[in-house]
C-alpha cells in the first residue's frame, strides 16, 4: 500500500491479557519473523494487516504523516496499557535518501507481547471484521541455526583500509570532521532456514541489545535511536569503541584507555552534539550528561551518552525519528558533506543497515533504534552482514578494519 492511500484506512486494535509466554520468539514466522526484543520482553508481530512502503527524501516525514492519519481513524480497544499494546506498526527504513531499499511500515495481525511479567495478544483488523475470533497464536519449537562463514563481498580487506586512507586525505584537505566507512560480507544459509535460531542466538548473547527482525533485516543493535512513551523521551548515543581484553585487567586497561582516547572522544563529541542539535526543534527540554561512560557489550567497550527529553505536544517517535536521522555516529560530521562521502567511497548500497528499525503505537510512542549489528537475508537465504567504522583525522587503516571485525562479531557468531 503507498503512504498516500493511508488517510481512508480504518483499523480496530483489541488487546487482551494473556498467559505468560515463556519465549516469544516461539510465535514468530520461521521465514519471516518480526521483532523487537530486549531481556525476553517486547513484541512479536504474526501476518501482515497493512504495509506502507516509503522511499526518498522525504520517507521518514512520509511515514509520520501516514502514521498519524492512520492512528487516529483507529478504534483501539486497550485494557493491558503497556509499551507495545494496542495498535502497533513495526518499521524498518533505509540509511540514504537514494537508497533502492524501500522503507516499510507493517501492522501485523496479531502481536503477542511482554512487559515485566504481564503477557498480551492483540488482534488487528481492517474496521468491521470480527478480531476476536481469530485463533489463538500457538507456540511452535524454533529449528536448527543455520550454519555458515561471512566472506568479504565489495571491498577486500585491502581495499577498505585503501577506502579508508582516502577518507582520513579527505577529512585533512577540510571536506568532514568525521565520515563512518563501512564494508559488507555475505554468506549464504537455506532458504527455508529457520530465522528465528538466529535471532534466539542473539538475543541470548546480546542480552542488553534490541534483536529486531523486520523484513528480512535482523540484527542485533546497542544504539537506542529514540525510545518515547508518554512525552518523555531517551536516547543513547554510541560512538567511540575498543575490543574487549582478554583478562580483567587487560578488559579494565581498555575500558580506561578508551575513556581516554583524543580520537574516540573527538568521535563521540561529533555525535552527541548532532544529536542534540537534531532535536532542539522538537522538544521542549533536552538534557545530556557532560562526558561519556563506557558502556560493556560482550565484543568490545563503547563509549555512549544517554540523552533524556520532553517532548513537544505534536511530535511522535517517527517525527523524532526523521529528525535524528543520520546521527554522526553512523554518518559523520558535517552530515550532508559526510553522506556525499560515504556515496563517493562505499561501492555499495547501505540498504537499512544504519537506518531506523523500531515501533511506533496509535499514540506515537515507541522504541526505535539504529540497525547495527545486522544483516539482511533474501528469500533465496543470501544474508548479507555489515559493520562500519567512525574515521577522524588520526584514524590507522588497520585499527578501523580491526573494529570492522569486531562489529561483524554478532552475525558470524550467530552464523557459527
């Protein structure tokens, strides 16, 4: 469906208690699963009521207007009231404005869902159509993981660090401050592979991280783009890393030396600051701790910034959403001279790698985050993984495809 036929569209959202699901990921699609999941709870979209499709410039603004037409021709029927009730869509957009990847909103069928202990299923259907007595959703046992090894895909590991010694000449001649070059590898799993062992996988390793599934893109992100519900607002800001060591005291060294590294703090202060200066039309207070703390994931030390706000009365989690859109920790500072890099470097389409992935309710609350940590898989079980690097002016080639390596961890591991 295009966005523009969206304003006649009348949907009816009934959600009810539920038992307690003991592993949501059970009720997703094998093949083609939606998610977004984060300690076990969260939601899981089942079937399609409604897809909207977006692409340009514009396809963020687009997808807000659409959102918000649709929602409030909605009747919602809500008696759990819990992040990721009632009438949800769950959405996936591409990283560039020329992107061939179209951006999508899906409104599922059913979703079934967890929030600190309270469990729910909510049925949507076109206005008119008896939700209620659909079929239960019934668990079913998640298959075997595919198993398979990442190669590098457009650039060998020659070529990225060739990539990136012309991305440190650019950034020294005074084109960007910051630009974030990143390289793909693929592999390729069965077609009729069951997904959901992936993202089981992922989700058990990366704990603290949202493993999202939206069509065909799966992943596992640390970077919260926006999370809204009820006016206020978060965000948290990664940019800046380091491996993790092999023993605590080596894991401690890092940690310190990278709360004190120049280059990553010069890094991280690119992309806080265009944060914030993304968000000041939209809100109404915006607060940011002064400096960074490094944040532990199982592959390496970030350096990150939580951002809290309060939102204007008619902004959404979409409109903050294409405000944000691209951070600096994904596109580099300035934004358009560091996207007109990327174009001119990167021999290939981001697709949704480093876009938005997320959910936004019948009251623009939601969670999005930046799709890192991530692959696409096509029908045909091609998957192709990405991972990028922040390059500043005293950016080392070798270093920056180390800390490729590192980021392609989460899908080669989940693929091992």
């Amino acid at each position: 469906m295009t966005p523009s036929a969206a304003p006649g569209l009348a949907l009816r959202a009934v959600t009810e208690l539920a038992p307690g699901h003991d592993d949501l990921l059970a009720f997703a699609d094998g093949r083609h699963p939606l998610t977004a999941l984060r300690r076990g709870d969260g939601i899981v979209g089942i079937g399609e009521t409604l897809r909207l499709t977006f692409s340009g410039p514009t396809r963020l603004q687009d997808a807000a207007v659409a959102w918000r037409a649709i929602a409030s021709a909605a009747e919602v029927v809500d008696i759990v009231h819990r992040p990721g009730t009632g009438l949800v869509a769950m959405g996936a957009f591409a990283f560039a404005d020329g992107s061939s990847a179209p951006s999508v909103l899906v409104v599922p069928e059913i979703i079934v869902g967890r929030h600190d202990g309270v469990s729910w299923v909510t049925r949507i259907t076109a206005a008119g159509a008896t939700a209620e007595t659909r079929a239960a959703p019934v668990p079913r046992p998640i298959g075997e993981r595919p198993r398979a090894t990442l190669a590098a895909a457009s650039l060998s590991r020659e070529e990225f660090t060739a990539v990136v010694g012309r991305a440190v000449a650019a950034i020294r001649a005074g084109r960007v401050e910051k630009v974030v070059i990143a390289r793909d590898a693929t592999a390729s799993i069965p077609a009729d592979a069951d997904r959901r062992a992936l993202l089981h996988e992922l989700a058990d390793r990366y704990p603290d991280c949202v493993t999202f599934a939206v069509d065909g893109l799966v992943g596992a992100s640390p970077e919260t783009l926006v999370s809204v519900h009820g006016g206020e607002a978060s965000a948290r800001v990664l940019a800046g890393s380091t491996a993790r060591g092999a023993g605590a005291t080596d894991d401690a060294a890092a940690a310190a030396q990278l709360a004190t590294s120049t280059k990553d703090l010069d890094e991280h202060a690119f992309a806080v600051r265009s944060v914030l200066d993304a968000l000041r039309p939209h809100v109404r207070a915006v607060t940011a701790s002064e400096l960074p703390f490094t944040l532990k994931l199982p592959n390496l030390w970030h350096l990150a910034t939580d951002v809290e706000m309060q939102l204007g009365e008619s902004s959404s989690a979409l409109d903050i959403v294409a405000a944000l859109h691209p951070t600096a920790a994904v596109a580099g500072s300035p934004t358009d001279a560091a996207l007109a890099l990327i174009a001119e470097l990167e021999p290939f389409d981001r697709g949704r790698y480093a876009g938005p992935v997320g959910w936004i309710d019948q009251d623009g609350d939601g969670e999005w985050v930046i799709a890192l940590r991530c692959a696409r898989i096509d029908d045909d079980g091609l998957l192709t993984a990405y991972a990028g690097a922040g390059i500043v002016a005293d950016s080392d080639p070798d270093s920056e495809l180390a800390e490729t390596r590192m980021k392609f961890r989460p899908i080669a591991d989940a693929l091992r």
